[in-house]
C-alpha cells in the first residue's frame, strides 16, 4: 500500500515517448503532489533532459537500484521492459502504473479506469495496469449503460490514429503525406502499407482466430474492467490517418429496453463523458476538437432499428491523454485517496 505523505516520489520510465511526455505534462498541469520527479528512457536517450515546471530533468538509463526510494513509477516504455523491470521496482518498494499490455491480463493485476472501477484498486499487489487505449473510453461509456440497462453485446470498429503506436509513426504519417503531396516516393517503416491518404484494418499482430490482438484486447479487458463476463465484444481495430484521438462506432444490445434519450441523460450525468450531440447543427465528437481534452466525447446516439433493444453511438477520445497519461496519473491520484 501507498504511505501517507504530504508528497510523492514519482518516476516516468519510457518519458521520451508519445505517451510518457504526455504523462510529465499531466502530472504538472494537474499539480500532482510530488517530492520528486525522475525519467527514464533507453540509453539512446542519455544526455537529453525534459522540462518540468520550468526546470531541465535529466532523463536517465534504468539500473537495478534506480528505484530505491521512488513511491509510485509511472511504466510506458514497451511491454518487454514492463516484464523485466515492474518487479524490479515493485521489489524496492515502489508501486507500478503499467500502460503496456504486459500486465493487464494478470488475475492478480487490477486493471483499472477509475470512473468505472477504482474500487479493484484496493486489491494490488504493487502492479496496476493501465488499460488499453481504445479500451478505456469505450468503458466509460459502456458502464452507465450497463448499470441501467445490462449490455449483452457490443459491435465496436475503431478508427485509431498513428500515436497510438508511438513516436515514430506519427513522424510517418507526417512525412508520407509530405513527400505524396510533393511528387516523392513514399518510405514506409513502422507499418505493413502506406498510411498516408489510407485506412490499414490491423492493429497490433494478427492471431490465429483471424483477429488482431488489438480487437481481442478489447473484448478480454472490457470483461475484466466491468467484471462480467457475460459482456460480449466484438470488434474491428482500423488504423487511420489521423495524428491524434481514437474514434469508435459501437452498436451496443441491451438487456433492457432503452430510449435514445434515456441514452443522452444517462451518458450525460456519466463521470469522464461530454455528450456533445446535435446533428442538425453538425455537432458531433471529432478528432481535432477532442485532442487535449480529458473526456470522452458521444455522438450520433440513436436507435438500432433493426434490432430491439439496441443503440448506436460515436465515441472520441484523446488515445495519449484518457486512452493512457491521464488515466495513469488519476489511478496514482486514486491511490493517494486510499492510503
Ligand atoms: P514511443 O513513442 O515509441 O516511446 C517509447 C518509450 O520507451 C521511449 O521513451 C523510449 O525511450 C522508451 N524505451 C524504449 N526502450 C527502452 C529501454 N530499454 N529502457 C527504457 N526505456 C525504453 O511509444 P509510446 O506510444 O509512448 O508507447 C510506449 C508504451 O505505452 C508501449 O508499451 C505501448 O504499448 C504503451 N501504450 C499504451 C497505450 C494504452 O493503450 N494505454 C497507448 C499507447 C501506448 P527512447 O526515446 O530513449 O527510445
Ligand atoms: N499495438 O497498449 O499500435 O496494448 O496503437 C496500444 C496501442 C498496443 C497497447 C497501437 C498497440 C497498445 C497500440
């Protein structure tokens, strides 16, 4: 368990990345309380630094002792170096945040959004996993649903942009559209195809069911989070174009009957959710309104007329803020609550 300071020892272990720049700057834009802040990166990293509140942080290479004396370790470096190094750290005394999918499935690892299961906190053993990022805002919304109403099944296709596989694709995706537009040969690396001006169906490797380990990720952690495993998923993980925030179509069945307006007010009074849904005016949740922002935003909510009991709906949320900083930083916050 966490002690009970007036502040905290954090480390960001993976801190160059999309996703652990985001994390330093969430920690300072919500004053988390810290004594003292260290990052680390791989040893291409040695020699940069990273400002926080307007001071130089060295970034640092990981060693057996770095963390001797660190509380709570913020972990988005890859899931090899969540295998080796969580129990290294969880050894010295130190409680791991995890954001790789190293940990997520683990029995004894609560995996956890904290508007939707903060209460699995209590459980830990020193590993917390961070679920994934297209996983955690679908959660969010689902929940209140299926307080109300059960869920039975979800149809869920994702339209998830380039951060979300780290920095390299989003300096992809800006220089394939560069050299398209300026008559070049298109070089492609972190992906199978070209992802400028085109939509890849595969996220993560494929598995021998024929889906991606993304999609199944997406079944298996929705089960664990809303503890039911009853919740059917199903889903379709589509790489877009776009720099920054996930979107998703769900078709979601319930048990019981609701109304698209039952819908509206229940999703309207949800932790973590902004209904931002008028049609006739063309507003809808976008990509380039919701990056930065820290809710999830709905949509394009209405009925499935085909079946009886079922909705449709648009979610979009910013993947490196809720769908993995932000909701790392609100379960140590959550933490902290406990102690
Ligand atoms: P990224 O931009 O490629 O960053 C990777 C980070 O890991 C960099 O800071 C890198 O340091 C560091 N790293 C690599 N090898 C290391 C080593 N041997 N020791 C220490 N640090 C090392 O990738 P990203 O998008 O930030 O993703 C990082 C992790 O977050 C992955 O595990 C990914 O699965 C996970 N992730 C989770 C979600 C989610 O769904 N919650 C979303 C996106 C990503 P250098 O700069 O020195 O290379
Ligand atoms: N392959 O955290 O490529 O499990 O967008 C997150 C994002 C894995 C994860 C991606 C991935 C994860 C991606």
């Amino acid at each position: 368990m966490l002690k009970q300071k007036r502040a905290y020892a954090v480390a960001v272990v993976g801190a160059t990345g999309a996703v652990g720049e985001e994390m330093v700057a969430t920690l300072e834009q919500r004053a988390f309380p810290l004594e003292r802040l260290r990052l680390f990166a791989s040893e291409g990293s040695e020699g940069k630094t990273l400002n926080f509140d307007g001071r130089d942080l060295p970034v640092e290479t990981l060693k057996t002792d770095s963390f001797a004396g660190i509380d709570i370790a913020l972990f988005s470096a890859g899931s090899e170096r969540s295998a080796r190094w969580a129990p290294v750290a969880v050894k010295a005394g130190c409680i791991v945040i995890d954001n790789s999918s190293q940990w997520r499935m683990d029995p004894e690892v609560p995996l956890v959004v904290p508007e939707v299961n903060a209460q699995a906190l209590k459980r830990h053993k020193g590993i917390i996993a961070n679920p994934n990022c297209s996983t955690i805002p679908m959660v969010v919304v689902l929940k209140p649903i299926h307080d109300a109403a059960k869920v039975r099944r979800v149809v869920v296709t994702t339209f998830q942009s380039v951060s979300g596989s780290g920095k390299k694709a989003m300096e992809e995706l800006g220089q394939q559209t560069a050299d398209l537009l300026n008559f070049r040969q298109v070089r492609r690396s972190v992906y199978p195809h070209q992802i400028a001006f085109n939509c890849l169906p595969h996220i993560d490797a494929f598995l021998d069911n024929g889906y991606t380990k993304e999609e199944m990720k997406m079944a298996n952690e929705t089960k664990k989070i809303l503890g039911d495993d009853t919740v059917r998923v199903t889903a379709t993980a589509v790489r877009v174009p776009v720099f920054r925030c996930h979107g998703e179509s769900l078709n979601i069945e319930t048990e019981k009957k609701l109304t698209a307006n039952e819908v509206r007010a229940l999703l309207a009074q949800a932790p973590g959710v902004i209904v931002y849904d008028a049609p006739e005016k063309n507003i809808y949740p976008l990509a380039i309104d919701v990056a930065d922002k820290d809710e999830t935003y709905v949509g394009r909510i209405r009925l499935d007329e085909t079946i009886e009991k079922g909705i449709n709906l648009w979610i979009v949320s910013d993947n490196l803020r809720k769908g993995a900083a932000l909701n790392a930083v609100q379960i140590a916050e959550r933490l902290i609550e406990i102690s």
